[in-house]
C-alpha cells in the first residue's frame, strides 16, 4: 500500500517542477490611444525643452560639443516623430473602425410599414370582437336571470375597448417613427454620411503622411547644421567659401545659419466618437 502512495506523490512533484520549467507566455497588448497619445505629447515636449538655445549658439560654442548638442536634439526629435506616427497611425484606426460601425448601421430601418400593418390588423380584429359582443348583448332579453351573463360580457367589451385604444396610440407612435424615418433618409440621400466619414478620414491620412515625410526633413536639417559647424570651423580665411570680409580689415566673419527656431503645434480639442478627447491638427511640425 505504501508503494501507490509514493508513486503518486512523485507524479505530483513532476507536474509542479514541469509547470515551473516550462516557459510563461507573455502577451504584449497594444498601446491604447490615450497611452500614445502621452507618450508623443510627452516626447515633444522632452525635445522642445531639451536645448532651446541651439540654434543661438551653432556657431558659439566648441564644435565638438556643437556635434553633441546636434544629435542628442537630432535624437529626441526622431523619437518624438516616430512616436507622432505610432499616435496617428492608432487614430486612423480608430476613426475607420468607428465608421465602418457608423456605415452598418445607416443601412439598418426600421420595418414601419410591417408593424403598422400588423397594429392595424390586430386593430380590426378587436373591432369585430366589440361589434359581436355588442349584437349579443342586444339579444339578451332584460331580465335579472341573465343580469350575470349580461355583466360579464360588459366586462369583456369594456376589456376589449381599452386594448382598441392601445393599439389607435401604438398606430400612431409608429407612424411619427416612419415620418422621421423618411425625413432622416432625405438627409441622408442629401449629404451622405459617408462622404463626411471619408473628408474626415482623408484629413487623418494626410497629417499620418506628412508626420512620415517631416521627419525626414527634421533628419535632413540637422545633418545641414552638423555640416554648418564643420564650414565654419574650417572657414579661416577671407577667400573661404562661405565667409564674408570685414570692412576693417580684421579676420573673416563666420557665416551666421539661424535654423527655424521650433514650435509648438496648435490644437484644437474636439469631443470624439467614443467621448474621449481627441486634437483635431491644423498642420504640424
């Protein structure tokens, strides 16, 4: 009896030391809209705080530290683009998630005709039963033999008047749905939601694309202005390109690049979709 026993607590040992050994799963889940919309919002802002005065010294301060000035910039700037991409790139997706919603169901109507012809039909159904109650009422002679018969089938006409004044507002709750219906549907054969949906959408891509491009424009200027501190380290003499005589005789001047000095990007704030906050870009850096 002991050998079951301990065979069964070392198949109990072996689960848990598999279960332990074997690797975790781990999954990644996206970022949400919010989360990429902070991280870029913080990510601009790094950058924007992060040397304000570079353009002032480019040609100031030692090369050297010039270099470094430029890349870490150079370095926070693509950050804060390619996290732009992330964030708009998830707002695309968004808003074409939320109109293919919208799209489905500006196809869906409501069956009015159906149910007013229904209502109707259950309405002249109930008018044959009042009119039958109402001739066997008329033939019950008046006598107190047939006094019960007679108030019970008064009970069941006065039953049967009400449901009839039921189904008469139900009638017409239905037709006020069918009218606004028609109107809805004249407005939207007038301006379609779908064109709206797209303008939108449209907007969205546009700035997506554009965030593509202006980072490698960002790229592209400061690589000049890496290439502008070595031109002006290496410009000695009054016949360099690049350098201007001065009048006085003196040494040459050093060429003065001011690069544009960085701004922050204008937004208008709109209530979205799902009644999140979502900026509305005019355009960006």
């Amino acid at each position: 009896m002991i050998y079951p026993a301990r065979a069964a607590s070392l198949v109990l040992f072996a689960l848990i030391a598999w279960q332990r050994a074997s690797p975790q799963s781990v999954t990644l889940q996206p970022p949400t809209l919010g989360d990429a919309e902070r991280a870029y919002r913080d990510a601009q802002s790094e950058w924007l705080n992060a040397d304000p005065k570079l353009a002032a010294d480019l040609f100031r301060g030692n090369p050297q530290e010039m270099h470094r000035r430029i890349r870490q910039t150079a370095s926070l700037r693509d950050q804060m683009m390619e996290k732009k991409s992330v964030y708009l790139d998830l707002v695309v997706k968004h808003f074409d998630e939320t109109r293919a919603r919208l799209v489905n169901l500006s196809g869906a109507q409501l069956p009015v005709p159906e149910l007013r012809q229904n209502l109707e039909a259950e309405q002249s159904r109930i008018l044959g039963e009042i009119d039958r109650l109402d001739a066997l009422i008329r033939d019950l002679p008046q006598d107190d033999l047939y006094a019960l018969v007679l108030h019970e089938l008064n009970a069941e006409r006065t039953q049967l008047v009400n449901l009839q004044v039921s189904l008469a507002q139900q009638i017409r709750s239905v037709n006020s749905m069918g009218d606004s219906q028609d109107a809805a549907n004249k407005m939207q054969a007038a301006n379609p939601l779908a064109g709206k949906l797209e303008a939108i959408s449209k907007v969205w891509r546009d700035e997506l694309e554009a965030a593509r491009v202006q980072r490698e424009h960002w790229k592209a200027l400061y690589n000049a202005m890496e290439q502008a501190v070595d031109r002006g380290k290496n410009s000695t003499s009054p016949a360099s390109p690049g350098t201007t005589a001065n009048p006085a005789g003196g040494s040459a001047t050093k060429p003065r690049i001011v690069a544009p000095a960085p701004r922050a990007q204008d937004w208008n704030r709109q209530t979205g979709f799902d009644g999140m906050e979502v900026p509305l870009p005019r355009r960006a850096l």
